[in-house]
C-alpha cells in the first residue's frame, strides 16, 4: 500500500506539494464514514504511480485548510504537478475513471 505523510499545518501541506512534482492531497474527517472507505482504495491505486507522493490532512486539525483549497466536503483527493492543481476528485470516486485520467497524465510526463 502507498506510503502517506501526515501533514499537520497549511504549511507543511504547502512544503509538501512544492517538495514533489507530483503531489496527491488527501483531505478528510476522523467522523467521515465515506473517507475511510476511500482512503485504503485510493492508497492501492496509487500503488501503480510510484512517483506520486500522497499526504494526507485531517480537515478537523487544519480548518484553513477548506479555504486554502476550496474544500465544501470530504473527501477531497487533489493531485498536483509542479505545484499546480491538475485533478480533483471529491466525495464519490469513481476509481476506475480516476485510475484511467491518472495513467493518461502520468503518460505524457513519462514520455517528456
């Protein structure tokens, strides 16, 4: 299963994204049945993208957080590259559509 850092302030978060060029933010809350059912699924896909980092925020700890991304509810699974926001999933994941749209994205940076 896909390693994950815990990212416990908006710049820590910030460091992070800036750190690797390509970045997945995992936004959720501890009561969020939906999110715990995601994370694991989404920890197994990006199994696939080695060189996609995933951190994680709990909203609860880091409030700032909803504003700095625009978060209305969770979960929030946003994937960075060069520190630009590129895709953005949020409460329903489709995972078989994420998994295509992030193999065509890691595509073309494989073949730069």
């Amino acid at each position: 299963m896909k390693e994950m850092t815990e990212l416990h302030s908006l710049a820590a978060v910030e460091h992070f994204i800036k750190q690797h060029q390509f970045s997945f933010i995992y936004i959720s809350r501890p009561g969020c049945t939906v999110c715990h059912a995601v994370l694991p699924q989404l920890r197994l896909l990006l199994d696939q993208f080695p060189k996609i980092a995933l951190g994680h925020i709990n909203a609860d700890d880091v409030e700032e957080v909803a504003g700095r991304f625009s978060v209305f509810t969770v979960p929030v699974l946003l994937l960075f590259i060069d520190g630009t926001e590129f895709l953005r999933e949020a409460r329903f994941v489709h995972f078989e559509q994420l998994e295509e749209r992030l193999k065509r994205i890691y595509q073309l940076y494989e073949d730069e």
